[in-house]
C-alpha cells in the first residue's frame, strides 16, 4: 500500500495534520469479492483504535454477515466488560427484510430502504458515531429507493470526524466524485465458475 | 456477491457437498486498498467458525497492521478464556524486519522471508491450521527470495482442509492459476493523490 509522502499537496489552506485527519468517505465497489469484508476489516481496525462504530446493514438475506455480526457484537460487548477498543452498533435496516425482493413487495423494500437512510442521516447529525459501515448500500441508490444527490449532500456537509465506508457494486458516479478513497474489488477467478458454491467460514 | 446456482457444474466425480467444502486458496492482488483488510476480513469470520487462524506476516515495517493483530490475538485469547471461536496463532516472519529494506542487508531479508516459508511449509505438512493468512506474500515471491514454484506445489499438495489467502500487489500468473478465489483491488482513487496521508483507525 502507498506509505509517506503525497504525489501532490493541495493548496487548500489545512496543515499536514489536519489534511491527514480529515475524516474519510470511502467506497469499496466492484463485481469482485472483498467489499464487505473489507469494509469490516476496517471496522475491526476502528474498534481498536476506540471508534464508536455504527453498522447500517442493507441486509441481502438474514443468513449473510452473521460472522462479522457476531464477532463485532462481541467486541462491542467486550469494550463495555472492559473498556477495550469501543462501542458496536450494528442496524440491520429493515429488520426481516430481504434483498431478494422474495416475500414483501417492492414498495416494502423501498421504503424500508429509505426509512434506513432517513435513520442514518439523523446518526450522521448528532454525531453518534466515528465509523460508519453502509453495508450493500450501492443498491437503494442504484435502484432508486434513496436519492443519490441526498446522499451526496449528507456525506459532504456531515458535521465532526465521522469516517463513511460503503459497499456495493455499481457505485454511483456522484458518489465516486464525493469519496475520498475508492476501492474497485474485480474478479478475476471464482469458484462459482467451476460449479463450487459458498461455504461455513469463507462466504459466512 | 454471487450466490445460489453456480454457472456450470464440472464433470469431476464430487458430490456438490465435497465441491462446496473444498479448501480455497484466495489471493487479493491489485495496486488498491483492502487487500489485507479484506483477508482479515475473512480470518475474523474463519474464527467466528471456530477456525485455528494462523497469521503469517510478512510485515512492512514494527507498525503496521498493529490493530488487526491487537484485536486477532484477543479474540485468541477469548477463545482461551470461554472458548468462543477459533485460536489465532500470529506469526512476523522475521521479527524486527522491514519490507522497507532500510536496516538489514538484503541477504537478511531474503532468508528471513525464505526461513518464513519453510515454517508455513511445516505447518500446512502438519495441519496446524484452518486458515492461513499469508500477508505481503507476493513480494518475496515476486524478489525472488521465495520460489514460485515451490510455493503453488505446497499449496496444490497441502493436506486436508485448509483455507489459504495470501495478499499483495502483482501476483505472479502461476499463483493465480492454482488459486481459486482471486480478487484484484483496482484503486479507482486514494486520499494521497490529494496530498492526505494515512490516518489511525483508517491505515492501522
């Protein structure tokens, strides 16, 4: 990874150190795999450094994620044992709801998505958290259930030191533009294509 | 991510079930982030699974990855104490030393890399682990100071059920031949093109 100095400084008036600890909005798209497990890697690395961490799940079905679920409770639960790391929030937005569009019409998802988001720009006002993880929250955008350009808005004029990173494929274009750090995780080989399926301890 | 039917299913005598549960090698290459955030990723979901995670670092430099490691071996620890989880075995291959070359003659990387090797050897001979998490590895396969050939045999011959994902830029072709899982991280954009440095909580 790209280590000590910057190819270019800006001309925008901030210190060294105050340009280094301008808080983040970073994008982990692509078709690739890594986005997600990235994102809670970072989440894990925040938890160290005693980051409030909120998680924002736009949950696929109630099966994924469970693993990093449950140990990032666990940490929570841990910092509240013994001060260790910090506190773990994790939202799964729509409780029940699913990405696969089975059960619930298309209108339940898309409210529920934007009930979610609503949920998170009120977070991201009172500053109630250091590091946020919008998990698969490219899709509401893409499929028009939250406005781009609102997110947008939100993520540039967010008050404090709060840290963004959100996932998913088909990363809007505005929302490319507006990150600071932008990840494009590409496939190069899966085990799909030779008939293998997900397994305990890789995909959950 | 993909999930469900796979694209085809190749004539290879195994059940779906044997198919699904054979071990992987994953390599996370590419000039972006989340390389080894990601495969950390996976090492807190392996654990979550109750996977024996061995780490094998090739470390950067004293600093890096601190958070990951702080928070992997306490995790260990819990597992220990409650018996939650997996163990977590962390390894720097070659204590004190720096791929940044400064300290240390060359020869004194390349056969701390080379003796870092043959202890992976030796544990994937015997089993040790579950899931392998061999950080930076690409890079003293790409100096040479580990073969590559040797590297892909011990892998394609290891033993029993053991996951493998190995991270760094510019993995060589014969490795992503015998991988299955390989994912390039495209940096689309990086906070240093403008002039930002790495920051705590984010970097480490």
């Amino acid at each position: 990874m790209p280590q000590g100095v910057p190819a270019t400084v800006p001309d925008d008036g901030l210190t060294t150190r105050q340009r280094r600890n301008r808080p983040l909005v970073v994008v982990h798209t692509g078709d690739g795999k890594g986005k997600s497990t990235a994102a809670f890697g970072l989440a894990l690395r925040g938890w160290n450094q005693g980051f409030d961490i909120g998680v924002f799940q736009f949950v696929k079905s109630a099966k994924w994620r469970i693993g990093e679920q449950t140990v990032l409770e666990r940490l929570g639960r841990l910092h509240e044992e013994t001060g260790e790391g910090g506190p773990v929030t994790w939202h799964k937005m729509g409780a029940g709801w699913s990405w696969s569009r089975k059960g619930g019409t298309e209108d339940d998802h898309a409210s529920a998505a934007a009930e979610g988001w609503d949920e998170i720009k009120r977070a991201l006002a009172e500053e109630r958290h250091d590091l946020y993880v919008m998990d698969e929250f490219t899709y509401p955008m893409k499929w028009g259930w939250v406005d781009v350009d609102d997110v947008v808005t939100a993520l540039v004029e967010r008050p404090g030191r709060q840290h963004v990173v959100i996932t998913g494929r088909n990363a809007d274009p505005r929302l490319v533009e507006a990150a600071d750090l932008v990840t494009e995780m590409g496939k190069v080989k899966h085990p799909m294509d030779v008939g293998q399926k997900g397994q305990r301890g890789i995909e959950w």
